[in-house]
C-alpha cells in the first residue's frame, strides 16, 4: 500500500510504501528510498490509519499534497498559520 507522509530522512511529503509480512512492515520513501522496519502490529496499523484520517485535514490546509501521485513525487510543505478566526469584515 501507499501512504503520503512526511520523510524524516528528506525532510519531503512523499509516497511511502508500505509491505509487510505477518510480522514486519517495511516503509519505504519512494523519493530518497530511505527505509525502516516496524513490526506489523495493531500499533502500527492503527498509525497508518491516523497518518490517513489527519492527511484529509492537512490536505484540506495544504493543497500542494493533492500533486503528491506517484511513487518519487515529493513536496516541500511550507508551514503555515492556521487563519485566524473570527476576525472576519467588522
Ligand atoms: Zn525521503
């Protein structure tokens, strides 16, 4: 499976693969090929599913992750603010 995530090795939102046997999950960023094992267990899975649920949110913030399609593409997020609230025409 793929998941966009951050890449703490290039510092990039990338595609990250996932493969796992029975007991351990292999991630892969598919731009600077960094990897590293977890064991595949309820944990992991259920990180896999919040990396998922707070990627709506933050695509919702950063519309640069939708360009984020195949394995290799990369983006560079800069951070930005939450806008204001309630702070609106007076
Ligand atoms: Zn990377």
């Amino acid at each position: 499976m793929q998941i966009k995530d951050l890449c703490t090795s290039c510092d990039f939102w990338t595609i990250t693969t996932i493969e796992h046997d029975s007991e351990t999950a292999t991630f892969t960023c598919t731009y600077c090929k960094n990897s590293f094992q977890m064991p595949w267990d309820t944990n992991t899975r259920f990180m896999i599913r919040s990396i998922r649920t707070s990627l709506k949110k933050r695509t919702k913030k950063y519309p640069e992750l939708q360009e984020l399609k195949y394995a290799g593409d990369f983006v560079k997020l800069v951070e930005r603010a939450d806008p204001p609230k309630g702070q609106g025409c007076k």
